[in-house]
C-alpha cells in the first residue's frame, strides 16, 4: 500500500504525519487489496478570518476508488471523522461485492 500525504498552504508537523500514518496503516483490515492512499490536508479560508482544516482521503482499489473529504477546527478531527466514512465506504462496498 503506497502513502502519500500532502499538505497546501503550510508545513504539517511530524507528530500529526506519524498520527495520520499509523491511522492509514490500519485500513488493511479493512480490504487487503487497497494499492494507494492520497491525503490532502488543507487550510480553508471562509471567512477572511476562520480558517478550517480540511482532510481529503482518497483510497483506490483495483476497479474502484473511494473519497471523502471532512472540515473541523482541527486537522485530527477532520482525519478522524473522514477516515470513518472512507472505512463505512470500502465496507458497505465489500457487502454488496458479497451479496
């Protein structure tokens, strides 16, 4: 499985990358042929003066590829919540791959 994360607009400390990287690796359990993830972490300005921290996952399997990008006043935050709905993804995709 190849990683690759990015960062726009700012420089993301290694604390939030080994975070961001210990989460992705648990995405194995979940499908075992997953060959690609891109994280985009992103700084989005609304208002001139909040800025929101966006999380963009993008997961590709052979012949399918799943994305979901999530917002919050923290990058951990919009990690966590986008990495749970990319997870319901790949298994409501399994069950009907099943079924």
């Amino acid at each position: 499985m190849n990683v690759n994360i990015q960062t726009v607009h700012f420089d993301a400390d290694s604390k939030l990358l080994s975070y961001i990287e210990k989460k992705v690796a648990k995405l194995t359990q979940f499908h075992d042929r997953i060959t690609h993830v891109d994280i985009y972490l992103k700084l989005d300005n609304i208002v001139h003066t909040i800025k929101d921290k966006v999380a963009e996952i993008k997961v590709m399997i052979p012949r399918h590829e799943f994305f979901v990008k999530q917002s919050s006043k923290s990058f951990e935050e919009s990690f966590d919540e986008a990495m749970d709905a990319v997870i319901n993804q790949i298994k409501r995709k399994k069950e009907r791959l099943a079924a």
